[in-house]
C-alpha cells in the first residue's frame, strides 16, 4: 500500500539521465561570461531554506532590524462531485481561508568588521479555512484546515564576509521547483506571479547550517560555487509527517513521528542569474510504533535566464530520484518495502513585452500494485501545483476517502497499516502533464491569463479497496470504474489587478476559475468539475523576478 511520501517512483534511468544531460547542455546556452561571479543575493539552500549571502547589504556600521508583514483573504467555491460507490459527495460550500504572515530581521552589517551577526523570526497567523470547511469524512479532505498560528523562523547566524555563512535554528526549507521541499512563501514575493498557485505554510525544519564560498572575492572561475550541509530536525514537511493540530510535530506531545535528516548540498551559479546545483539527503525517520523509513534522495535543478532577442527567457528544472527501505504500510507478505520513486518537472517562461507565454510539464511516478514490497508513488509537496481542480480537488477528495473503504472490516478484513497515508492532500502525483498558458499585462496594473492542463496517468490512479476486491489486482478508480490513461483536461482562467503601494508593497485583487474535463481515468465522475477563487492579497513584493 503506498504511503504518502513525496518520495520516488520506478527509476526509468534512461528517460532522467536524458533530462539531466539536457538539463546541463542548456546551461551553456543560458551562462554569462565563464566563470562570472555569482551574485550577492538570495540563494537556495540543501533542501531548503533561503539564505542570504553578502545580499546588497548597505554599508553601515550600525544594527538594522527589518520587519515585513503579508497577508491575503481567500473566498473560493467548487461543484460538489461524487467521491466513492456511496454516492457520497463533497458538500460544495463556499469557503473562506486566510493567512497572515509576520517576520523580523537583524543585521550587524559591518559594525563587527568582516563578521556579521544575524537573526531572525517569523509566525504565519489564522491560516487555513475559517468557514465553509469540507463536512465530508476523510484524511486530509480539501478545504478542512486551519491552524491559529505556526512558527516559521527563529534562527540566529553568523557571516564572514561573502565567504561563509553559519545558521542554526528552525527555518523553512525549499530547493528548485519544490518537488520535495518547499518554503510556501510564494505569496510573499515576485514569486507570486506564479499562476493559479495557492501556497499555504511549507516545510520546516530546525536546522543547524553551514554554507561556504570557498572562491568569493577572487577571480577564479569558480567563484560562482557554492557548497552548503545541514542537519535537520524535522517540524513539519506536508506529507511525510502527519502533523498535530497546530501543523507542529512535537515528539513528547502527541507526535506519531519524529525525522532527521543529513544534507550536502552544491549550487554554481554560471552567471548572475542561471545557475544549476545538486543535493543529496539521507533521512531517518521512525514512529512510536516501532516503524520507520530510511531513505536516500538526489536532487538535481537548474534556474537559467537568456534572452530570444529583447525578450526574456527562464527556465527552470527539477529531477528526483529517491530509494531506500521502509516498514511502513507493512502488510502480512511484505513486512517491509523497497522505496523506488522519481520525479521530473520543468517551467518555461518566455516574457514578449506585455505577453508572457509559459509552460509547465511534469511527470511523477504512481503505484497501482499495493502488494508488491515496492513502493513508487511519488507525490510532490502540496506547494508545488498545477491547475485549479484535478490535483487540489478531485484527486485529493478522493484519495481522502479511500481509507474509509480500505479499512472496511467486512470485506478487508484486517486492513494494512498507514492507511491516512493514502491521502495526496491535493499533491500533484501518478502523472505525466502539460500546462501551457499564456497572459497578457494590460495597462493599469490589469493582468489577464488562462490555461489548459493536460494530464494522464501512466500508472492507473488505483483505489486501494474496489482494485483488490471488484478489480482482482487490476486497477479500479475510486468509483469502482476500470482505468483508462487520460485523467482529463482542466481549463483555467484569471484576471488579476495590481495595485502598488508605498514602501515596495502591493495589493492584489485576483480571480480564478477552473472547469474538469474528466478522463477516462477519472471514469463514472459524469459530470464536469469546476470552482473558482477569489482573492485580496497584501505582501512586500509582487514585481516580477529579475
């Protein structure tokens, strides 16, 4: 019975090693003057959180103490829609979910000399829904959470120079695209110009860091290298931990899980803005009740800018290989598993003036077989997201309920165990997808922009309960229907107005609609699926990237 990691599927070593060698080719098409120094801002730390090496800091002698604030009001409603052979349907009520996000830095700047003292603190407040949550049974139901407040940041550091940097504490953590960490501060920055994309609270960590640039300052070609490793305690990470009621998993309060993990991490920027970097992660994690999972897991990314004449160009990548063993969702034959999941996903970006053209395609590997002592469903951190409805909604409602019939003494008899795992929590997984979109940014701060997904699952999106009974082994949807490969098409649309404020802050009025085409994967769902949002947001920033 797969578990809800947002770990690897089926190697298929030919098709990653094709996209990484294309990944490093396209790098030399993107970089600068070789060897061009990488810049002094914002960079990714291993797995995660951002750090800040030597960023632009204004040369004073004096402490400064920074303090940013983002918050945002969302009303949404979708089409109630059938989640199981019950009959049983998602309540359609329309919800209300808000999220406030305050953080405060401290800098020395030069007051030390070379060293700089640092420290900072952030705590998202009210963020989840606060009305209209899903009443319908299940794991992780879309629409069902709320959280009064969650710590995100409280660390302190210490910089010398551009050359080092030193952090311990906790602190969010993201890497790439965010497949498998991923901050959810997307909403906070230029970030946000992302479309169709709802982040919620991310991973984190408390974490003890160490990042180096053993060439900055020089004129070696390799001053653009960075190599970071980390320690990490893990507080919270979507679907790898199951959190307690304040999103926070404290061992000695109730916990079911407690995580570790080593990083090492390398990042080398070719220019100021492309870069490419590599991270590998050991994790430990083990369980009150005596499971655990063990697991090893290669990152690659790239983040590339160029031009197509005056126009601009980004592309950004991420490709994941996880492998190790685990004991949980044990069954009778199969008292532990192999883990072998995989993912790749990738963005274009192409800025014509007013017009942007944009495209996503991901493929994520799925599981239909639960007794095989092989576990390959992959599913990517909630942050990471494509479209509306299918992910978000359908699939996430639907995985939600599974457990229910699954565990059904009658017909099971003694069900497997970890069966909430089964939950997606509206994650992208079990998919190949094409996302192409295209907006326009008409004058006075007016953005129109829409899309269409196209998604399928390679490996049949299989319901644990109705696969082993009606199926016999084969595979059978969660409204007992024999799979075809097309999950369907979801078309979306947006509108969103910008409005800039004083102090470098912005606030943004933005509305979204998505329709579901069903596929055959999604066979006995008769009628199409949509449900649109409605959004005021407030942050820092909504520039786009430069």
């Amino acid at each position: 019975m797969p578990t809800a990691f947002p770990l690897y599927s089926r190697p298929y070593r030919r098709a990653a090693r094709s996209a990484l060698a294309a990944l490093a080719a396209t790098v030399c098409l993107f970089a600068g003057r070789p060897g061009e120094a990488a810049p002094a801002l914002a960079l990714d730390a291993p797995s995660a959180a951002t750090v800040t090496v030597a960023a632009t800091h204004v040369p004073t002698k004096r402490f400064t103490i920074a303090i940013s604030a983002a918050g945002r009001v969302i009303g949404g409603s979708y089409a109630p829609f059938v989640v199981d052979t019950t009959g049983a349907e998602t309540s359609g009520a329309t919800e209300v979910s808000t999220r406030l996000s305050l953080s405060g830095h401290l800098d020395s700047n030069q007051k030390f000399g070379v060293l700089q003292l640092e420290a900072q603190v952030g705590l998202d407040i009210a963020r989840g829904t606060v009305s209209g949550k899903e009443t319908l049974a299940g794991d992780a139901m879309p629409g069902t959470t709320f959280d009064s407040y969650l710590p995100t940041d409280a660390w302190l550091g210490l910089r010398y120079s551009d050359k080092m940097l030193v952090r311990v504490g906790q602190m969010t953590s993201s890497w790439g695209l965010g497949l498998i960490a991923n901050d959810g501060k997307g909403y906070m920055d230029a970030r946000q110009q992302d479309w169709f994309v709802r982040s919620e609270t991310g991973d984190r960590v408390m974490r003890a860091l160490v990042l180096a640039r053993p060439f900055a300052g020089t004129t070696s070609a390799l001053r653009g290298w960075i190599i970071t490793g980390a320690i990490d305690r893990v507080v919270a990470d979507d679907v790898l931990l199951q959190p307690d009621g304040q999103g926070a998993n404290l061992w000695n309060d109730g916990r079911q899980e407690e995580a570790v993990q080593g990083i090492v991490a390398t990042r080398f920027f070719v220019s100021k803005q492309s870069s490419f970097g590599l991270y590998y992660v050991y994790r430990d994690q083990e369980h009150k009740d005596g499971n655990w999972l063990k697991v090893h897991a290669v990152d690659a990314a790239a983040d590339l800018h160029g031009k197509i004449g005056k126009n601009k160009l980004r592309i950004r990548g991420e490709a994941v290989l996880i492998t190790g063993k685990t004991s949980l969702s044990a069954t009778p034959d199969f008292p532990e598993h192999d883990v072998r999941q995989a993912a790749i996903a990738a963005q274009g970006r192409l800025t014509m003036g007013r017009v942007r053209l944009e495209f996503d395609t991901a493929w994520l590997s799925g599981d239909n077989n639960f007794d095989d002592g092989t576990l390959t469903q992959f599913k990517a951190d909630p942050n990471y997201q494509l479209g509306l409805v299918l992910f978000p909604r359908v699939l996430g409602a639907w995985s939600g309920r599974s457990r229910l019939t699954a565990s059904n003494p009658d017909v099971v008899g003694v069900p497997n165990e970890d069966l909430e795992r089964l939950a997606t929590q509206g994650a992208v997984t079990s998919t190949m997808a094409f996302f192409p979109k295209i907006g326009v940014q008409l004058p006075f701060g007016l953005d129109i922009y829409g899309g269409a997904l196209f998604a399928f699952a390679p490996t049949p999106v299989a319901d644990p309960f109705h696969t082993k009974t009606s199926g016999g082994g084969v595979a059978r949807n969660a409204l007992n229907k024999p799979q075809g490969p097309s999950l369907g098409i979801e078309l979306d649309f947006g509108v969103r107005y910008t409005l800039a404020l004083p102090m470098q802050s912005a606030l943004v009025i933005a509305a979204e609609y998505g329709l579901l085409l069903p596929g055959d994967a999604l066979a006995g769902l008769d009628a199409n699926v949509h449900g649109g949002r409605l959004s005021l947001t407030f942050a820092p920033d909504f520039r786009d990237a430069k």
